[in-house]
C-alpha cells in the first residue's frame, strides 16, 4: 500500500485521498507522515468486535510502549507526535472505510 503525505493537510493513501484541511491541530507535516502510517496499523486492530476508540488506544498504548517508529514498516525518523483526536479524524475521512454499527 503506498501512503504519502501531500502537504500538510492532505495523505495519499492508496488510490484514496485523505483530506485533512478541517483538522487545524496539525502543525508538522511529520505528524501529517506519521497519522498516514499510522492508520494503515492500525488496520491490525481492525475487526467486527471493536470500536473506533479502542483501535484509536491500541495504537496510542503501542506508540507509548514501542516508541513513533512502530507505525511505520521501517525507521523513519521523519515521524512527529499526533494525538488520538487527529488520527480518530483521519480515520473518518477515509472514503473507503466500511464501518458496523453497534446496537
């Protein structure tokens, strides 16, 4: 899967773009690389049993506990910092995701 970051505000992620113009937290295209990456691990967590927030802390607790670099599938080093809220975003705005509704 090919994910790059155009600009600030925009991630390329496979034949999807990610538009991220409404999230004004964003301050680093660093952040704008390391949320694109991070989204695709996230991918790991994804299943029918658990929430958009509980993928969101799985991540975050592996970031925490294995440092940025864990999102990525080599050392980058060009990866900035992002919070839950940014990459909970993200992960809204892509076109493609299928989502279930819990009752």
């Amino acid at each position: 899967m090919k994910i790059s970051s155009k600009g600030l505000h925009s991630i390329d992620f496979g034949t999807h773009r990610i538009d991220l113009g409404a999230i004004e937290q964003l301050i680093n295209l660093s952040q704008t690389r390391a949320i694109g990456d991070a989204i695709h691990y996230a991918a790991r967590y994804m299943d029918s049993k658990r929430t958009l927030k509980d993928i969101i802390d799985a991540v975050k607790q592996d970031i925490e506990d294995r440092g940025l670099n864990i999102v990525g599938s080599r050392l980058a080093g060009d990866y900035a910092f992002f919070r839950k809220h940014e990459l909970a975003s993200a992960i809204n705005r892509l076109r493609s995701l299928s989502v279930n509704q819990k009752r």
